[in-house]
C-alpha cells in the first residue's frame, strides 16, 4: 500500500482538454486508488486507474454536466458506466476506483456507483493519476490499497 502526499500536496490546472498528474509503475495491477478531491471550474475532475499514458487509462470523473462517468480511455474514448451525481464546484469529495482483471468497481463518498466489466481489451495493469479537464482539482493525498 502506497499513499502519496501530504496537507494541500496536489494542485492539478489544464487549460485545454484533459491532463494527468501520473504516479506509479505500468505493473501495478489489482488494486484500489482513493482520494478525496474538490474540483474547481473543471469540465470534469477526478482520478484514474490502469494509466499507461496519457492517452491509455480508466478515469472515474466528475462532469459538469452533473453526471459521474466511469470511461475508457484508449482507442478513443468511450464510456464505460454513467449515472446522475449533483456535485458542486469546491465541495470535497472521496473517491475511489477499484481495478481487478477486466472487472471495475467505482464509489463516491462511500456510496458504489459503478460496477463494471470491459471485456473488449481491457487495460489490467498500471499507474494512477489524478485527472482533469480544463479546469483544476486539489487533493491533498492519493492512496493506493493493493488487493
């Protein structure tokens, strides 16, 4: 088990679309990554798993639209699981993304949101990122529980 940080230990800022602050080995595998973030005036805010650049990762993000998404990112992006979450910009919120085989478990603030399976290539190993789109996100740490 890994925790990475401290008090007020990331403040993540992209301009334009997405940026990833990456921590961690391409063999890291079966695992839990939590983190409580506040997102501010992001497009979308959050943390990802299995990351192996910056184009090749799972992302559990909250999306100004007022969604929570659980997507994709490899050959293109695509989303894995939506559902309705009424965030709001600078509120603190934990969450936690769980990655075992092709099999993916997402909660937020303790509540399990997603439970999903990608069976069509799945990214089954990798590094974990805090991730935002344009926009920023504070975290103060990033923990990482091995199953």
């Amino acid at each position: 088990d890994v925790t990475l940080g401290g008090e007020e230990a990331f403040r993540v800022c992209q301009d334009g679309d997405r940026g990833l602050l990456i921590q961690g080995e391409r063999e890291w595998a079966h695992y839990t990554v939590r983190a409580e973030i506040i997102p501010h005036l992001a497009k979308a805010a959050g943390l990802a798993a299995c990351v192996q650049g910056t184009r090749r990762y799972y992302a559990l993000a909250l999306c100004n639209d007022r969604k929570a998404r659980l997507i994709k990112e490899g050959e293109g992006r695509r989303i894995l699981a939506e559902a309705d979450f009424p965030w709001e910009l600078d509120g603190r919120y934990e969450l936690s993304l769980t990655t075992q085989g092709d099999r993916l478990t997402a909660s937020i603030n303790g509540r399990r949101l997603f439970d999903a399976q990608d069976a069509a290539h799945p990214l089954l190993s990798g590094a974990v990122a805090l991730f935002v789109e344009e926009g920023r996100l504070d975290c103060d740490a990033l923990q990482v529980i091995s199953l």
